[in-house]
C-alpha cells in the first residue's frame, strides 16, 4: 500500500504508441456542456455510465510510448494510442494501451499549454466526451488551451476490465432484477456477486491487481510529460476531483493550475468502500428535499406534482411507500410490466443529479402518483444493460481504492445501514458497488491513501455547489482546508458539477483562474443565473 509521497515513482520511457478512434462530429459549448451534465455527469458520483468500445484487458510486451502519434479523427480533434507501464513498479516490464484525445486550442496564437480534463465515474470515457463536446471545453479555457482527455486504465477503449464476452452474456446472468428489495431476492443477489467477480478476476487478469487511481495519477503525469508541458492543468469532475487530489499530494510540484469541481473527500474514499458510500449518499436526500421544496414553489404551472391539495414532498413519500409495498401498474411500458420498488429508485437516480432534467421527472412522478408507473418502468429498464455494463469499470476501480470492511455476509446490516443514509440510493449503491467490492479478488498494493495535505506552488481552486446530491458541499469545504494551498469557490445552486447550474460567475471565475492561474478571492460564492423549473433555465 502507497502511504506517503516520499515512495512515489518518477514515469518510465520508451517506444512507440499506436493509433484507433473514429471521428464524432461536436457540440455547441454552453448548451453542449449542460446537456454532457444531464446525461453523462449525471452519473458520474457512483460511476454509472457506459465505457466505449472494446480494446484489449491484460498487458503486452511492447514498449512504453517516448512521443505520441496523433492523428486527425473529427474536426479540430486528433487521437492516439499511447503505452504505458501495466505496473510502474516495474517500467521495463508489460504495458498497456491507453486511448487519447485532444481538442486543438481554437486561439493558438495565445495557447497557454494543455488542460488536462476527466469527466469523472470511475468509468465514463473521457475520449467520448472531448469528442463529443470539444468545442464547450476549448470556451472553458478561453481557447488557449488544447483540451487533452483519455480513457483511465479498466475503462472503455483503453486497456480495461472486462467481465462477460457481451451484453447479452450478461444479461442473462444478471435476469431481470437490477436492484434487488425482497429478502429472498436479496439472497440471491448475493450470491451473483460472488460469481459475478470470479468472472471478472478469470476475463481481465493482471490488469485488475493495477486500476487504481493512483496508477491513473501515474499514467496522467505520463501523458503531462509526453504532450511537453512542464506543469499540469487539469480540470476534473467530480471521481475526477479524485485523480487531482491523488496527483497532487503524489506530484505536489508538478502542479499549474487544478480546478476540483463536485468534490471526493479522499478521506473517506481510501478508508474503505463502506465509508466511500456513505460520505457519497451523505447529500443524496437534501437534494431531492430541494428537488421537492422548488417543486412546490414553482407551482403547477410549472412543476407537475404542485397543487392536488397536498405538498410534494407528502405526494411522493405515498408514492414511494405504495411501490415500495408492491408494483403498481405500467400499462404502456416497454418492455412490459408493472414498476417495482428497485426500478422507481433507478429511474430517480440521473435526473436527481441535473436540475435541467427536474420538470421531466416531476411529470414522470406524478403519472406515477396517479396510478401509471409506465414512463418511469421504461425508463429503468431501458437503462438496464447500460447501467450494467458501466458498473464494470466502475467496480474494479471502487473496489481498488477503497476496500470493503465487511464480507458479502453482511448485506443485510450494509445495505440497511446505506439506506439509512439514504433512501433514494442507498440501496443502488448498496447492491451496484459495496456488494461486489465484499467479494472483489486482489487488491492494488500500490493505491494511494495519503496524506493529503500537500502544498501546490499554485492554489487549487475548489468548487462546491451547495446542494450537490451526489458530492457534498461538506466534501468541498474540507478537501479546500485540508490540502496546502487551496481555494474554495461556492457555488450557490443545485445539481451534480456546477455546469448542471449554469453560472456565469462561476464561468467567469474559471477562465480566469485557468488562464491566468488568478484564484478568486477568498469567501466568493457565486449564484446561478435562474432557478430550477424556471421556464429561462438553459437546460
């Protein structure tokens, strides 16, 4: 296990990168970036989205990467394949492939360097999203960076975990249940993980023994070191906030500028799974009491549960208690059937995360409320086998970092005691991550769990959004205190990641202090620009 800075290792080098990745036409940069929020960073806390293409799980012989061999693949954008150390102990020895992107800076004439980003998780593909919204991320630099992003080791076109040869493989191991609420299915359930992470163990080898995100930090200096900048500047989202807390207290000096927004107490997280899940569920619940208290002030006209001689919060806390006592009906579902307890919660989970996506939601609660789950049943289980399938990364890196305490025995107090903390996902995250990491095979001995007050020649600015039901806002004031030199920016708004409450304050703040590295003053917090449910909000 890494303890302390002074073990940390210098990046190996050596030979030469290969190539793939296939053009995707961008976006718009504002809108494009909110509607990345509603979608993709809406599942970013637990690492809930889908990793991209397949490419090969182990190590190879060939040698670590000495320059990148970019190509053109989209406009303005240019990928590669780049070869690092499968364990950086061990330089000389097998490596793997990771996949890189960069958008061109739009202003070269005045580029300050490379912004390094990650969108979070662990497991969504960086590649995907720079390619997909490159145009949004050069605006947050003012177009004096080149936006460099990549898919981490164990995730999607990189080098990564695999546990089923395909989808339909593992649908039919999972079934139809993906979050189980009776005691007998529970059962059950169980004892899938247990099968299910022998599965992964015997598919992805020795790749699965080095996913942690210390490694990735490693792997990150790497690629900092081969695009030629001196320094790193990086912006990460949320499990991204992770890799710069764990770069920087690991290379301290090597430090530009970092921007931390939807914050990871790494505390917590390195402790072991347990405390990783009830420091991530700790807001879940205020912010759907926000998602129910703005509800109600917006009215009817503008949120569907308002009105019917009762409060939303009392609306839907009958709604939850009805399914939760049996299915009610979906009659135009698809695929058919009535909604369940475990369905309700996962639909619940993304919208929760992104206020654009609050009107929908309260639309899709209130048809429920009226006796018609169909549209929240669809929406579960057409997100079955994405969710699944995102689950993969994301459990071999959770599990990597942060150990479980207690055997998949234990389920009945673990998941009891999550959903005590909260109730619209403890249970997810209960079953989708503790339950796998209670039986996971390995560990990483080389992760990473401190200290974490390292002091940066620069200040780290730190986001938080204040009623974020994914990352707290507690999250943000602490990992601010506790590294060296940091500075905390409040963002006074709703939603997982600032850009899910667009501020032009905060965007202000940000080109400022990325561009000139000009933190702003102490104590600054900053609104958003409307309101959920207002009919001016730009999502």
């Amino acid at each position: 296990m890494r303890t302390s800075r002074a073990g940390r290792r210098s990046a190996a080098s050596c030979s030469r990168p290969d190539v793939d990745v296939a053009p995707v036409t961008g976006r718009t940069a504002r809108r494009s970036l909110l509607l990345f929020a509603t979608g993709l960073v809406a599942l970013c806390a637990a690492g809930l989205m889908a990793p991209g293409a397949s490419a090969t799980p182990g190590g190879h012989t060939a040698g670590v990467s000495d320059r990148i061999a970019w190509h053109g693949c989209g406009k303005r954008l240019q990928c590669a394949r780049v070869r690092v150390p499968l364990d950086w102990d061990r330089p000389s020895g097998r490596t793997i492939g990771l996949a890189v992107i960069r958008h061109l800076a739009s202003d070269p004439k005045h580029r300050v360097g490379s912004l390094f980003f990650n969108p979070g998780g662990p497991g969504v593909s960086g590649v995907d999203d720079v390619r997909a919204n490159g145009a949004a991320f050069d605006a947050m630099g003012d177009g004096r960076f080149n936006v460099v992003s990549w898919d981490p080791r164990g995730v999607g076109r990189s080098a990564h975990v695999s546990c089923f040869p395909n989808e339909q493989s593992q649908a039919r191991f999972w079934g139809r249940v993906l979050v189980p609420t009776s005691r007998a299915a529970s059962r059950r359930y169980s004892r899938k993980t247990i099968a299910y992470t022998h599965r992964c163990a015997d598919r992805t080898g020795a790749l699965l023994r080095h996913v942690s995100t210390a490694n990735t930090a490693r792997d990150l200096d790497y690629l900092r070191r081969l695009v030629g900048d001196r320094r790193l500047t990086y912006l990460g989202w949320s499990y991204g906030s992770f890799i710069g807390e764990t770069y920087a207290n690991l290379f301290p000096g090597r430090v530009r500028a970092m921007i931390l927004d939807g914050v990871v107490d790494p505390v917590p997280t390195v402790k072991s799974i347990e405390a990783r899940l009830t420091n991530n569920l700790s807001s879940t619940d205020l912010g759907f009491e926000k998602f129910e208290q703005l509800c109600q002030q917006a009215g009817p006209a503008r949120c569907a549960l308002a009105g019917h001689g009762q409060l939303v919060t009392t609306r839907v806390s009958r709604l939850l208690r009805r399914v939760r006592r049996e299915p009610i009906p979906a009659p135009s579902a698809t695929p058919r059937g009535r909604l369940n307890y475990g369905e309700l919660l996962t639909a619940l989970y993304a919208p929760l995360n992104s206020p654009a996506a609050w009107p929908g939601l309260a639309r899709d609660l209130e048809a429920a409320a009226e006796g018609d789950g169909s549209a929240l049943a669809t929406q579960a289980r057409g997100a079955k086998e994405s969710v699944r399938t995102a689950l993969v990364p994301s459990q071999a890196i959770n599990c990597a970092d942060s150990p479980a305490r207690h055997g998949p025995s234990a389920w009945p107090r673990v998941v009891h005691r999550l959903t005590g903390v909260s109730q619209i996902r403890g249970p997810l995250l209960g079953w989708w991550l503790w339950a796998p990491c209670a039986s996971w095979p390995g560990t990483d001995t080389d992760r990473y769990t401190g200290p974490w007050d390292a002091t940066t020649p620069n200040p780290i600015l730190v986001v938080g959004t204040t009623f974020d039901p994914a990352t707290s806002f507690t999250n943000a004031r602490r990992v601010a205190r506790q590294l060296g030199n940091a500075v905390l920016l409040t963002h006074r708004g709703y939603g997982h990641v600032s850009v899910s409450d667009p501020s032009a304050c905060v965007d202000r703040a940000t080109i400022r202090y990325l561009v000139h590295v000009v933190a702003p003053p102490r104590g600054t917090v900053c609104g958003s620009d409307h309101r959920p449910f207002d009919p001016d909000f730009s999502g």
